[in-house]
C-alpha cells in the first residue's frame, strides 16, 4: 500500500502515481489501520512502548520542574509574541484607532449642537 499525504476524497486521486491500476479511495481509519499492521507500523510500536531508562541520559537533559523557564522569561517572551503580532498588523490598530476617535469627535460634536439648540 502507498503512503498518501492527502486524505481528502477529492485530492486523493491526483496524487495517484500508478496510472496502470485504477485508483481507489482510502479512508484515514483504513489507512491507519494498515500503517499499524506493516513492518514499519510494528516496529514503530516496539520503539515507542519501551520505556526510558532515565539514568542513563544527562541529566541537564531532562526538565525536573513543571516549566523549563521562569515565570518572568515567560511573561517576556509572551510579551515579545504580542508586540510582534502588533507591529505586523500596525495598520489594522492605526485604522482602528483613527476611526474610533473620528466617531467620538462626531458624536461628541453632534451632542453639543443637539444640547446648545
């Protein structure tokens, strides 16, 4: 059986690459099911349910508290995130800004002729 790297119905039959047998739909449950029953399935299996044997790995290797970083490094780097996301989408903020205060001017303007009639 082939590997797909589409699973969709509709993209599968493109990718189909032996044009002298025709093509025939997977699901992704079938394909599953076939991957876990193929050597490569089987031995994947085998390397994964072993379990670490953590003395013989270093030990600054491993993380023994709950985060590897600080609460500190986190709220920067979080920090860092929502000023890069801010800096890319500076022209939504600005247009957002502008039109806000530009209602509040109107309205605002509108209020006090509406009050001085």
């Amino acid at each position: 059986m082939d590997s797909f790297q589409v699973l969709s119905e509709k993209d599968q039959a493109q990718y189909w690459h032996h044009t002298d047998t025709p093509h025939n739909y997977v699901t992704a449950d079938q394909l599953s099911k076939e991957f876990k029953e193929s050597h490569i399935g089987k031995e994947l299996e085998d390397e994964i349910s072993k379990t670490c044997d953590k003395s013989k790995s270093h030990q600054k290797a491993l993380s023994f508290n709950l985060y590897s970083l600080t609460k500190w490094e986190l709220f920067k780097t979080c920090m860092a995130r929502e000023y890069l996301l801010m800096k890319r989408d500076a022209f939504v903020y600005v247009f957002k800004t502008v039109q806000v205060g530009t209602f509040f001017l109107v309205y605002n303007f509108l209020l006090v002729n509406e009050v001085n009639w």
